[in-house]
C-alpha cells in the first residue's frame, strides 16, 4: 500500500510501489526515500503518517509528520510554520533519551513542510486502560516512577511539554518502557520573557494543550514547568478511574477537580496526587524532584507513625488515647489529640535528616542484602527509623537473566550488588534507582538501559555497551569503564569522581567539563566532541 500525501486527494490509498498516486497524479515516494503507508491521525495543524524509509536497509519504519494549515493566510502559514520547526528543534536537543522519539529529518519539499521521527510501536495509556482496565495503587506509582524522571531531564532542558496525556504516553512494545509523543506543543522556556514582553502572538495562542489536563495557567498563555506536574496527575487520576476529565465534576468555588470518591488509594498517594492537582501554581509541586521526594516518603511512615504515638504526654501522644499492642493508634478520646508542637518536632527531624542525606557526596560500600541511603541512588533500602527497617528486593544472576528473556525489562529499586553479569544482554532494561556496587557488568550490553539515581559504586563496566543510556544521578564513583562504549549516554548530574574512563567513548554523551575532570582518563578516550586526547 502507497498513500498519497496530498490533502486534497479524493482517493489516497494506491498499490504498493506505484511511482504516481492513481486519483491526482502526485509523487508518492517523499523526497525519493519515504513511502507513506498509512495516515495515522490528523489535527488543526498538521497530519501524521506511517511511513517506510526505502534509503536504508531494510526500510525501516518511521513516522511523518505533514503540515497542514488550516488556512492560507500568510500569518496562519507563518504560525504553523514556527511550530514545526519548533518541535524540530526541540526534539533534535532532547532526542538523545531513551523515552523521547528520535527526529530522523526535517524538510520542506513542495510548499509543505515535514518531520520525520522514530516509529515507537506499541499502545497508548489510553488504549491500555480501556483495553486491560484501570491502574493499582502500585501501577500508578510504578508510571510515576518512570515519567518523572523523565519530565525532570525535559525540563533541564528548559522545555514545557503542555500536552501530557494518557495518548501521549506510548509503552514501547519491544522493552515495556514508557516513550513520551508529541512535542508539537511544546513552550520553550527561555523565550518566555521575550514573548511576555511583546505581547500575545499568534503561535503562543495556539496549542495551548488539551483542555482538562491543562491547568488554569496554561489555559492562560503561562504555562510554567509545574503545569506538566499538573497533566501528569490528570493522567494519574484516568489511570485510577478510566475517565478523562470532561468526564469528572469540580468545584465551582475553587475550581479543583473532584477526584478522591472515585477511588480507593493510599491517604498518602492521595496527597500527593491532590497536590500536584492544585490549581494554585504557588501550591503545586514545582518540580518533578519535588514530586519523587514526597513519594520516597512513604517507606518512613509506619516508623514515623510509631515515633508520634510513643512521645510522653507532653509531646504527641496523649493520655486519652487508645493503642494496640504495637502502639498504632486507635482512637483519641482527648479533644487535644496530636499537638503541633509534636508534630513540628517530628516534621524537623525528618528535614534534618534528609538535609543529612543531601550532603552525602559518594555512596558506601553496601552489604549483599542491604543498601544504605545515599544521594545518588535516591532509594533507601536499609533505611531505619526507630526498630524498623526496609530491605531492597534482590534477584540473583540467573533469576534476572530468566526474567529478562522472558521480556521483562522493569528491574527499578532492585539490590543487584556484586552480581557476575558479564557479557550478559540487558539492552533497553530500566534499573532506575537500583542497586549494582561492585556488580561485574563487563562486556554486557546496556545499550539504551535506564540506570537513573542508580547506585553503581565501583561496578565493573569495562567493554560494557552503554551508548545512549541514561545515567542522570548516578553514582559511579571507582567504577571501571575502561573501553566502555559511552556514546550519546547521558550522564548529566551523575557522579564520576574516580571512575576509570580510559579508552571509553564518550562520543556525544551529555556530560559536563566538571564531571570528567573528577574521572580518569587518557589519549584513548574519546570526548564528547569525538576527538581523542586528555581531558
């Protein structure tokens, strides 16, 4: 099948290979390399097509993106005209990330303009949900742990999605992973002011989002980072109930979605959620770390729970309460109940100690079962308040390889320390805040492999394949990547102080002068610029 690109084609469908379409006599191979196979969906501005790139061996799949205005005006023309290249843009700098579709080209060809992408194949959340039904607690917090740190490297690179949504959200068929789509309403940050200061234009007034997961602000014209946060926990909220948000009541007084009767979670996730759905930008979590610190809570609240009913009258716990036998508190027949100055208490201990935590620079060494809290691996496996302490899930080396062949690719949080996985092929998995000090990864391929705020304190990583991972916070202090294979890693904020990267290629990785200047290196390794030499 061949399908014909012009808008105005009353027939587009022609058989495969034709060098004209049939019905208007157009060009069906694209600049002499895509042949469009289908049309995918189209919108005010533009449509979007499968398509085939006969140029490279074996023709692989791809998406194109077709302008098409819905005027000819030439300030409509001017404004789409703006929006794509300013997708291109954007998504040629932010391509580099395993969960964001790679641009392949960008043309005009006959008055109309293109963008060709990755093909991501697989469904949408939307699809998902009403194919296999809403999200767990646990699914929504595992979605959460997966897009945020994605939407916190988007906005490190001072972009504002604005579109976030359940049909935004693609899970990749070949590796389960979670790709974001659709850059065509992005905000570029830096320019805000700029356009502030000139005034509304044309293209800051369109595509301003999708109403419902858009917040009052973006509604506006304002949109800021926190206003993904907001569309993000929309999406948490369709996850949860299968309706989208024209479906839901709000407040007419606040305007606030009403949310909570439809579902059954955790006090704590619903406060999460109810903050990152506040429509006061000011009370909003403004950012995506915010977010993941208020989730990381949650393994300290049965220990928290028992320090505020074991304080002496005088502080928390009061005499007209009532306890089971491990202390949990039952009831309260005083009318003081908790007091705030018990509460303050605890709420600055938990401030002190993660001020604590912050102010680690380099991990320890950690025991086969448990892990210490560190910075660089934002996860606490071993952390204890009071009597009680949380422990890592572990997998041996023959139980993730099984589980990896079988196409499980979701091994975040997981205690793999000084595992033998040499050689071992782990392309494309996620071990997002995992565990692996002094694991022997030698040889194995990690090629596109999520290795975000994890813990990789002198791993063996020598020969490995790490080109376009992800690396962002990671701890790889002492790790031997010697002849690593690091090209377009992205290794931005990650923690290199004594790591071996002689002879490794760094070729296109994002990563700082300051960053390598901590590691070791030699005339081998080859910089980010592809040159070799001393760094």
């Amino acid at each position: 099948m061949s399908y014909c690109l012009n808008p105005t084609c009353p027939n587009p469908d022609n058989p495969a290979y034709s060098e004209r379409c049939q019905s208007c006599g157009s060009r069906l191979l694209l600049r002499d390399r895509y042949r469009v196979l289908s049309s995918l969906g189209q919108g005010g501005f533009g449509a979007t097509f499968i398509a085939l790139d006969e140029f490279l061996p074996g023709e692989p799949t791809c998406v194109i993106k077709q302008l098409r205005p819905s005027g000819t005006a030439p300030h409509v023309l001017q404004m789409a005209r703006e929006l794509f290249e300013r997708e291109a843009v954007t998504l040629g700098r932010i391509g580099n990330h395993p969960q964001v579709p790679r641009l392949l080209d960008f043309f005009e060809d006959r008055e109309q303009f293109y963008l060709v992408q990755e093909y991501i194949s697989g469904a949408t959340l939307q699809q998902e949900v009403k194919t296999q039904g809403v999200f767990s607690e646990a699914g929504v917090k595992q979605f959460l742990s997966e897009v945020l740190p994605l939407l916190q490297y988007i906005h490190e690179q001072k972009v504002i999605h604005r579109d976030i949504k359940p049909a935004n959200l693609i899970r990749r068929a070949q590796d389960s992973r979670l790709v974001l789509i659709d850059f065509g309403a992005v905000k570029n940050q830096v320019s805000q002011t700029a356009a502030l200061q000139s005034g509304q234009t044309a293209l800051t007034a369109y595509a301003i989002g999708t109403p419902g997961f858009a917040p009052p602000e973006q509604m506006a014209m304002r949109p800021v980072y926190s206003s993904d946060i907001y569309a993000l926990g929309v999406t948490c909220i369709y996850l949860l109930t299968g309706k989208s948000p024209k479906d839901l009541d709000y407040n007419p007084t606040t305007g606030e979605m009403m949310w909570e009767h439809l579902v059954q979670i955790s006090p704590h996730l619903s406060d999460v959620l109810r903050k990152m759905l506040d429509v006061s930008v000011r009370n909003r979590y403004q950012s995506s770390p915010d977010v993941l610190r208020a989730l990381e809570m949650e393994p300290y609240l049965d220990s928290l729970a028992q320090s505020l009913v074991s304080q002496p009258v005088g502080g928390i716990k009061d005499r007209g309460s009532r306890f089971d036998d491990s202390g949990v508190l039952l009831s309260n027949s005083s009318s003081g109940g908790y007091s705030s100055a018990g509460v303050a208490q605890v709420a600055a201990a938990i401030r002190e100690r993660r001020a604590k935590v912050a102010q680690a620079t380099s991990a320890t060494a950690h025991k086969v079962t448990t892990v210490k809290s560190n910075t660089w691996s934002g996860i606490n496996t071993s952390a204890s308040i009071g009597s009680k302490s949380k422990v890592a899930p572990q997998m041996n080396t023959e139980g993730l390889r099984a589980a990896y062949s079988k196409g499980r690719r979701d091994f975040a949080l997981y205690n793999f320390s000084l595992l033998n996985l040499s050689g071992t092929d782990l392309s494309g998995a996620s071990f997002h805040s995992g565990v692996l000090e002094r694991a022997n990864l030698s040889g194995a391929n990690l090629h596109n492999s999520d290795f975000g705020r994890a813990s990789l304190n002198r791993a063996n990583l020598r020969d490995a394949n790490m080109s376009k991972a992800y690396l962002s916070h990671a701890d790889l202090e002492g790790a031997d990547l010697r002849g690593a294979d690091l090209s377009y890693a992205y290794l931005n904020n990650a923690n290199l102080r004594g790591a071996n990267l002689c002879g490794a290629n760094l070729t296109g990785a994002k990563v700082s002068d300051e960053q390598l200047a901590l590691a070791k290196t030699n005339w081998m390794t080859v910089r980010p610029s592809g040159k070799r030499g001393l760094l």
